[in-house]
C-alpha cells in the first residue's frame, strides 16, 4: 500500500512537530513554509504555558522526543533567564546559548557598544532582582570587546554569525579574561545573544574563560531567531521532509485534500495538518510595533481569514470556522460586519484566543463540533490554545503522528 501523504502548512514550531512526527509514523511528508512566524519571532525561552510563567507540570514526552529527533540546541529544564532589559524571568526551556542565572553568584555584564544592549541599565535591574532574591548581585564590565567600529551599528544576528569563526571567539575571550582578571573566579559573565549562529561558538568561549558564561535572551529577529531557523531546517531535511516555500490560498476537502497555492499550483494530501499560527500573529505580517499593529489590523488579519473562509467541503457538510470563546462566529462572511468589528477591534487578549476548535486528536471541529475527517490544526492556531513554544510543540506532534495513521 502507498504511504498516506500527509502535508502541513506553516513551518513555525507546531508545523515542524508535525512534519517530524508525521515522517516517524510512516507518512511521506510535504511542509509548505510561508512567510517568517511566531516562532522565528522567539528570543532563545521556550514556554509550556503561558509566556514566562512557572510550571512544574512535567513536559509531555513528546515534546522532548522533538527536540532530541531534531537534535535541537535547546536545554529542557527549569531555569531562571534574563531578557535582553535585564528582567528575570522563569522558562521550561532555552536556547544552550542562554544563561541560566544562579542568584547566588556574582554576575558580570560587559558593556559591549552594541544597538539593544544598555550594559548600565542591565547590570543595575539585573543587580536589583538577584539582591532581592538574596543573591550576590550584579555589576558591569568596562573593556574592548568589538573588533571594529562599524560593529556598534550592525544588526545582532550579524554580530552573532561572525562568532562563528573560532579566531573571532579567541579573540573575544581574551578581551573579557583580560578585564575581568580581578573577579572572582565562580562570577558569571552575561553577555548579548552575539555568539555565535552555531552552539559550537558559545562551548569554546566557555571552555576559553573556564567559568560561567553565557546570553541573555535574544531580541525577536536576532541570533536566537537565525539558530532556530538553522536547527528546524536541518532537522526537516535529515528527515526528508520535502520543503517548499509557499502561501496556501484555499483548501477544499474531499476524500483528499486538494490545496491551491499562491502560483496557482496545486497540492494534493491524504491528511493536512494547518499550523499556520494565531489568527493574529502567524499567517499575518509581524507589525513593527503596539500603534501600527492597530492601526493595520484589517489589512493584517484578512488573509488568513480569507484561507479559512475558504476552506471549501463537499456539498451540505458544515463548514470551518473561526472560533471565539468556545463557539463559532456567527459566520465567516460576518467577520466584516458587525461580529467582524467586535472580532478586529475589541479587547486584544481575547482576539489572541480565537482559532479554530480542535479535539484531544487535534482534529478540526467543524460549526456543529463534529470532527473533520483528514484535517488537523496544532500550535497558536488552536482556539483557546496556550500561545507558547512548548505547548505548540506537543500539539503539533500529536497531530503530525494522527494525521500519518489517519
Ligand atoms: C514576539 C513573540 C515572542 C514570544 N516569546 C515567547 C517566549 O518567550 N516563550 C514561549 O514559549 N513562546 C513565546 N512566543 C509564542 C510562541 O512563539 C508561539 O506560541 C509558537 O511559536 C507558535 O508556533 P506555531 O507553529 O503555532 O506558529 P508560527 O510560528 O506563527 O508558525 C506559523 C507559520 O505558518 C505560516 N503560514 C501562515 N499562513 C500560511 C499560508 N497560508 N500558507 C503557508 N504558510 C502559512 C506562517 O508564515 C508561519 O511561518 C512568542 C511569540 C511572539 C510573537
């Protein structure tokens, strides 16, 4: 018998789950990658829950499998980081770049003269939340620690990838031991989520300075956003999964799925797994900030409504539809009318919940609640679902694996 070939569209961290647990369960596997989403947004924290919130719950094992298939650079343990501002926060999972910070330990955060790391502000928030925790504080580290000027100005990732080069690295250690020769030697050194786009760059800093040393979380689009993509792509390809840069335009279900995309090609599946992230965040454009994301919203929301509105079902089946706190909107043409300013300009956190409704299978519900044969939708696509790294993870794996054995 052929294998079931199964395709997922978005390739953010549900749809990768899915692609890689599809392709373990049996399936010939198809992911179709549109524009950059949630995930390549991240700054190195991966959540189970809500964002930077403690959980004790223990992590599903499919989530773990995923990372450890994908060999992904990324410590599934409890740990306290610090963001890019110097706030501590907890997280389930990091980046292997990003330092888990010890309150007990003295920290030292070098002023490296780049855009988005204010060394002074960081070390005098970050001495404040360990002293306050009864710690050992922090304070900030004066030195060279850039090669050439024209470094201050350059976008991180940029920074971060010409650590990729072990003399650029010895370099660099050897600026920091030289300032930081009077310290202690178990004080832990903060730096910018600059070293390196390979986990390679950060283990021979460490193991140059022979003491703790490690990033503080990245700004969305920096280094943490070019590991990520790096380590998803490697992964996908080692499991042969066939990659395609491409937006879906509508989907009509039948016995199979038939997909329209934006070249006006068409892709046939047994089983479609949608991972096209939150309604306002994923199949959208990322708005560069609070006023413009509000006063884009229309124009940014419409095309994924479009793709749903558009998902097209044998003559008489119930059609699919975007949900809002556990019930259909009235229908999907409203979301233009009155239902539609309610769903576009009301209160934003409850916006973020709308997607579309799921069972424990991770199968579509259509507007009667009954399941959608074939089609399944994980990560911050699902209606209610937690908008975090971990939780999109587990969903996108449990629908990968049951769209396979569909
Ligand atoms: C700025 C920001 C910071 C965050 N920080 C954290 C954090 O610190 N910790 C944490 O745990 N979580 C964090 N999150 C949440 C977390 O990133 C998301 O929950 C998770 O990445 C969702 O993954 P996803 O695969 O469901 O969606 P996405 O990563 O959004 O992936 C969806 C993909 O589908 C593609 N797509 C959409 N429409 C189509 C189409 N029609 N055709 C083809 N492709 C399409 C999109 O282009 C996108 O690539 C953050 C989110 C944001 C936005």
């Amino acid at each position: 018998m052929a294998r079931a070939r199964v395709v997922v569209v978005g390739a953010g961290l549900a749809g990768g789950a899915a692609a890689l647990a599809a392709r373990r369960a049996g399936a010939a596997v198809t992911i179709l990658r549109g524009r950059a989403g949630a995930s390549a947004l991240g700054a190195g924290a991966y959540d189970l829950k809500a964002i930077g919130a403690a959980s004790s719950a223990p992590l599903a094992p499919e989530i773990t499998e995923f990372f450890e298939a994908a060999r992904a650079p990324v410590v599934l343990a409890d740990a306290l980081v610090c963001s890019a501002f110097g706030a501590l926060r907890p997280t389930r999972g990091r980046d292997q770049q990003a330092l888990a910070i010890e309150p007990a330990r003295q920290h030292l955060v070098p002023d490296l003269q780049v855009d988005g790391w204010d060394a002074h502000a960081i070390a005098a928030s970050l001495d404040a939340e360990l002293r306050a925790r009864g710690g050992a504080g922090a304070r900030i580290v004066r030195g060279v620690f850039l090669r050439e000027r024209e470094e201050m100005r350059l976008p991180l990732a940029e920074l971060a990838a010409r650590h990729d080069d072990d003399a650029r690295v010895d370099w660099l250690a050897d600026r920091l031991a030289e300032s930081l020769a009077g310290d202690a030697p178990r004080a832990v050194v903060l730096l910018p989520a600059v070293v390196g786009t390979r986990p390679a760059a950060m283990a021979r800093l460490r193991a140059r300075l022979s003491r703790p040393v490690g990033e503080a979380l990245g700004v969305p689009g920096g280094a943490a956003t070019a590991r990520f993509l790096a380590w998803t792509d490697r992964a996908l390809e080692a499991a042969d999964v066939v990659r395609a840069d491409a937006e879906v335009t509508a989907i009509a279900l039948d016995a199979r799925a038939r997909l329209t995309l934006a070249d006006g090609s068409v892709v046939d599946a047994d089983a479609l797994v949608l991972a096209t992230g939150g309604v306002l965040t994923g199949s959208l454009l990322y708005g560069s900030g609070e006023h413009e994301l509000a006063r884009e919203l229309p124009e940014l929301v419409r095309p994924s409504l479009r793709l749903f509105a558009s998902i097209a079902r044998p003559d008489g089946d119930e059609p699919i539809s975007v949900w809002l706190d556990g019930a259909p909107l009235a229908a999907a043409g409203s979301l233009f009318g009155r239902e539609g300013e309610r769903f576009l300009l009301g209160d934003r956190p409850r916006l973020l919940s709308a997607g579309l409704a799921a069972d424990a299978s991770q199968r579509v519900l259509d507007r009667a609640g009954a399941p959608v044969a074939g089609l399944y939708v994980a990560g911050d696509l699902v209606a209610g679902a937690h908008r975090a790294a971990l939780a999109a993870v587990h969903g996108g794996a449990r629908a990968g694996r049951n769209a396979a054995l569909d």
